[in-house]
C-alpha cells in the first residue's frame, strides 16, 4: 500500500513531514518565508550538473516513488520566483544518480486557499536520495522558489536470500522480481572495477546489454521490461574476476 511522504521545504537537505494541522490541510501559506527560496547558485550534489539551484531530500530509506505533488511559491509578490521547469534525478548513494524526468509546474496563485498542482506520475524506483534542479522560473530573475512536494510512494522490500548470487567478489540481488516496467540490479564488487552485463532469454536473444564501472563497488542497474513479453530472462553480469548470473522474471 502506498503511503503519501509531505515534505516542507523549509529546510534544506532535509525531509521534514508535514503535521495536517489546518482544516484544509493542502492549503499553504502566502508568506515567501514559508517556502524555500535560492537565489544564489550552488555546486550541485550531482557532480555532472555544475553549479545550479537544486534541493535534495534524503528520503533515510529506498522508496518506490510514483507520483508527486507540488505547491509553488505563493507569495503574491514573489510568484515569478516559483519554479516553471525542473529536472528530477534520483540515486539509491549519491554516487549514481538516475533522470527522473523534467516537470513543468504551475505558477501559485497567491490566494490563501492554494492547493497546489494536481498529482502527476512520474517514475523513481529505488530512490532514497531525490535532486529537483530548477531550469527556469516565470520571471527571469535570479531568484528561485518552491513552498512543497508530496510524493506518493511505496517502501522498497529487499528481496530474500534465493536471489542472490555470489562468486568471488561479485554479488547482486534484483528488485521487483517478478518485474513489470522495470527491475534493478544491486550490484557490489571490488572498488573500481568494471562490470560487463547482458540479459538476455531463454533462446539467447540479448535485449539489454552494456558496461559500467563501479566507482565505489556499488551500483545500481535500471533495465526496462515494459516492452518484453512475459517470461523467464537470464541477466549475465561479469568481472574480471567473477561471473554470475541472476533469473529474472517478467509478468504483464
């Protein structure tokens, strides 16, 4: 069962849960002061993005996160502030951030019965820590704003003992399995090393298959699924040392 996440973002870097003390809890407040605000760009925590205008939240734990909900900005003057568009990345450690996609949210209406936007899917499997990089706002100035972000999620379950493998230095659980749009292959092995991986199906035909390099022995592998039939696939992952490999299985 999915459980809603309410985080403030009065502070940064941090995952606050909002207390539903007004009658109409998704109402927010039309004081910039109860929002988050950058106006001075920042090294992102995501080294490949530069400097920018980013939150990140640390969720403590790995959610399954599949929708969002946001309220912008509702300072009547300070609407244009509010983000307009935003890249969304996601990571399992930090070290291997993941595209979540670009949103493009609405201005706030600067009225005391604000509501925020209405729910949009959007797709953040595994996903403890979550970066939002504002792109733009709705009046070109230096200055950036967001009030909050819900996020419907469901907590990540570990899968047991019987799917994982291990050989050498070379080991790796996969989450969903059964799979349906997607699965994740938690990988560990010695820092630094290069990982070769394939999947393929029962008659050999490769659908996935590509390299990596584990920076800090561990990684997290996105394959899609959406676009393969149902059925039993093998994924191959392979070392310099070890090769395992891992059933995986499919259901539409």
């Amino acid at each position: 069962m999915n459980k809603i996440l309410y985080l403030q973002l009065l502070m940064l870097l941090a995952s606050v849960p909002l207390l539903n003390a007004q009658c109409y809890p998704e109402r927010h407040s039309t004081d910039w002061f109860d929002a988050w605000v950058s106006c001075d760009p920042s090294p992102s925590p995501n080294a490949a993005n530069g400097s920018g205008h980013w939150i990140l939240y640390d969720l403590q734990e790995r959610y399954n996160i599949d929708r969002i909900k946001v309220w912008n900005i509702n300072d009547p003057s300070h609407l244009g502030w509010g983000i307009r568009d935003c890249k969304v990345q996601y990571s399992g450690n930090q070290v291997d951030w993941f595209d979540g996609g670009t949103l493009r949210l609405e201005k706030g209406s600067g009225l005391n019965n604000y509501e925020g936007m209405e729910w949009m899917d959007i797709r953040l499997p595994e996903a403890r820590y979550i970066l939002i990089t504002a792109i733009n706002n709705f009046e070109g100035s230096a200055c950036f704003g967001l009030a909050e972000v819900a996020w419907s999620a469901e907590k990540t379950v570990i899968t047991n003992n019987e799917d994982r493998r291990l050989e050498g230095v070379l080991e790796a659980t996969i989450s969903p399995n059964p799979a349906h749009q997607y699965f994740i292959a938690e990988i560990n092995t010695a820092p630094d090393e290069e990982i070769r991986y394939s999947c393929s199906d029962l008659l050999g035909r490769t659908l996935s298959v590509g390299q990596f390099t584990a920076v800090q022995g561990r990684y997290l592998l996105k394959i899609y699924t959406d676009q393969w039939p149902t059925g039993q696939y093998q994924l191959l992952l392979r070392s310099a040392s070890a090769t395992i490999t891992l059933p995986v299985f499919v259901v539409r």
